[in-house]
C-alpha cells in the first residue's frame, strides 16, 4: 500500500456558485490563516494561493502517518459573467473562505403590471 507522501501537492476543495445577485466561491482551509492567503482578482480570473503550515506541538521525533496536506496552494477560477471589481469580498470563518463577487447590471425580480 502506498501512503501520500509530502510531496503530493496541497489542492484545497473548491464550491462554485452563481445566485440573482453574486458569485460566491469558498475554498475549504482548515488550518491556515487569513493572512497567509491571497485573493488576486484579474479580469475574468481568480486567483486563490497561499501555504499551510505544519502544527506540531513540539517537533516530532519521527512520523508515524501524514494526512493533513500541508504547504504551498494555489487554485485559479474563471468567472464567466460580468461582477463589480470595487464590490468584491473575502472572509475565511472556521476554515472556510469565502469570496463574494457582486454581479454587475443585476436586476431584482419583480412583478410587471399587465395594462390593457
């Protein structure tokens, strides 16, 4: 049986949503904190990176099993509907990011009399 050595590449889970009025996306970092990841925003492109450390309480003596990935990261979106580059926003709560592009020129549903 092989066991995922250290080498194997960190790539956090990813959600992708489009509701009326944003696209939300939210990466799973369990462990890492807000300011080790960048959100830069480019055009139609998202880019999410940043590292998660090893937490050890005291430095191990020898491994005995590595599960939890750990490292470097980096995951890239591409956002196909037009959002407002000014309104975007990104949070990370109980190892959840969460990243908020407002879409530009949404209209609120509403009911249009019909005149006769």
């Amino acid at each position: 049986m092989r066991l995922p050595s250290r080498a194997d590449r960190f790539r956090p889970a990813l959600d992708a949503w489009e509701t009326h009025d944003a696209i939300v996306l939210q990466v799973e970092l369990a462990g890492v904190r807000p300011e080790d990841v960048r959100v830069i925003v480019d055009g139609e492109f998202v880019q999410i990176s940043g590292r998660r450390a090893a937490r050890y309480e005291a430095p191990p003596r020898r491994h005995l099993q590595l599960e939890i990935a750990q490292g470097s990261f980096e995951r890239v979106v591409r956002l196909r509907a037009p959002y407002d580059s000014d309104g975007v926003t990104a949070a990370l709560d109980d190892g959840i990011l969460t990243i908020r592009f407002p879409l530009r020129g949404t209209v609120t549903p509403r009911s249009i009399p019909v005149k006769s």
